[in-house]
C-alpha cells in the first residue's frame, strides 16, 4: 500500500534528525554515521509525501553541537526542534533559543549505568525554568526506569513528551511498569507519547535486519495508547533518518505503519492537531 497516495498524509512529523558529516561526534557515540542528512534533504522528503512541517530532536551522538539545527530552525519557519542542553543553561539562552523555534529541551537518559538525581538543585532549576517559558521536556530512556524517572519529574509543572512508545520491555509490552506508568503520567495531564522509532522497540544493533517483533509489539503499544490516553496525547513522529538502520526502514513504512496503528482517518488528524498545538501554537 502507498499510504502518501491512499491516505491522507499526517501534517507534522514530530521526531527527526538532520546532521553533517563534519558535526563534533561525543568521544563515546554509540554509532559513527558516515552519511548526512541535511535539512534540505528532510524537507524534500517531508514535501514528497505531503507532510508540511517537521520537529528536529537533537541526537545525541553529536552531545550539545546543536548549532546546525538552530541555523535551520531560523532558515526553515515550518521546523522547529528540541535542543541537547546543560541542566545550569541560562534563562537568556533558553530563551534565545525560543525565539529561534526550540519548543523543548532533550533529555536522554538511555545507556546509562546510572540515572542523573533529577530533584538536583541544577535540573530542578531547569525544570523551572521550562515552565516558566513553556518549552517542554522531551525524555528518552528505557522503559523499567519510567516509574523512578516519572515520579520526579511529574511534580515539576513542565510539559513531558516521551520517546518512542516509552520504551518498554519487548518481553512485558503493555504490562511493563514503566509503560503502565507513562499511561497514569497521561492521565494527570502533561504528558504526551510520540508514537515512532517502533523498529527501536527492542533496541537492536546498527546495521541489523528489523527484528520482526517490533511490529506486533508496536500495533499493541499504539492500541493501547489510543485506548487509554486518546490521540489528544499523542504525536506521531518517522525518526527519519534512521540513524544506525538506514537500509532497514524506509519513510513510507512508517507511514504504512501509522496506518495500521491508527485506521481511522478522523483520529489520525486529531493526533496532527495534537502536533500542532505542542510544537506550533
């Protein structure tokens, strides 16, 4: 099926990364990509399938290089992106980068052997200041470490979008605690979840096939979503490029999947609004 063709495309595309080959690589990267992805080349590829605008996360194997992002955000009014920042990062920085279409600050917690004390002096006073200038929170980590991550957050009065399904055991799925915990975090009212990056779902290595079980793991993770918190909290997003698995998804496929997770075509446009109101209002 050619979901661009038969069906009426999303209007934001809420997760995607743009990089050079010259960016500053973080010394410990957990993939070394020798391609680029421009800003160019995503917004001919948003144009190709109808999609108009597009959220740029920052990645984090380039650390807080987000310079070639926020040149594009000012270039590019139909972008906007979260940014990889310091927790002590200035209110006039924060507020710069407002001004040149960051929505949210990035914060990834995967891959660590230990999680940052997030009621810290320094992230409590980041928390508070992306309250105050209603820019959002955007949370990247594993799925059994939701329910510590949520319960020090939750309090904080900043918007949280999670990543990616909420990451949770492949082995568990929807009874996962961390997933069940993200739908409670729903339930309080300032918490959306990004249904993309489903070929991640059970973190595979760079260069690896798809493991199949990401799509039933995904169909289930979105049913359940859809059900509980309503695609007033969802957003849909490619993670286009695919960093680490180029040959192994393609842009249409994730549109063949937001298909099939959500069928009905009047739900689907609520979830774009939803996108727009969080990223573009």
């Amino acid at each position: 099926m050619t979901a661009s063709l038969k069906v009426e495309p999303p209007v934001v595309d809420a997760h995607a990364h743009i990089f050079t080959r010259d960016m500053p690589r973080i010394r410990d990267a957990w993939f070394r990509p020798d391609n680029e992805f421009t800003a160019e080349e995503y917004l001919a590829m948003l144009d190709t399938h109808g999609i108009h605008f597009g959220v740029i996360a920052g990645i984090s194997i380039y650390g807080l290089y987000n310079d070639y992002m926020l040149d594009k955000l000012r270039q590019y009014r139909r972008l906007r992106g979260t940014a990889n920042i310091l927790p002590n990062t200035d209110r006039y920085i924060l507020e710069r980068m407002k001004e040149d279409g960051i929505v949210g600050v990035r914060l990834q917690l995967t891959r660590r052997k230990e999680l940052p004390d997030l009621a810290d002096e320094e992230y409590q006073l980041l928390l508070r200041r992306l309250a105050d200038l209603d820019l959002h929170l955007q949370v990247v980590v594993e799925g059994p470490r939701w329910p510590a991550v949520l319960a020090q957050l939750e309090g904080c009065g900043a918007k949280l979008v999670i990543d990616h399904f909420g990451h949770p055991d492949p082995a568990l799925g929807v009874n996962c605690a961390g997933f069940q915990a993200i739908l409670r975090s729903v339930e309080k009212g300032r918490t959306w979840v990004k249904l993309s990056g489903a070929y991640r779902l059970t973190w595979s290595s760079p260069g690896q096939p798809r493991d199949p079980r990401t799509r039933t793991l995904a169909r289930e993770l979105a049913r359940e979503l859809l059900r509980q918190a309503g695609p007033e909290r969802l957003v849909w997003g490619s993670d286009c490029p695919f960093v680490g698995h180029e040959s192994a998804v393609s842009f249409q496929d994730t549109l063949d999947e937001l298909d099939e997770w959500v069928p009905d075509g009047s739900t689907r446009r609520k979830i774009s609004d939803t996108a727009l109101k969080l990223y573009f209002s």
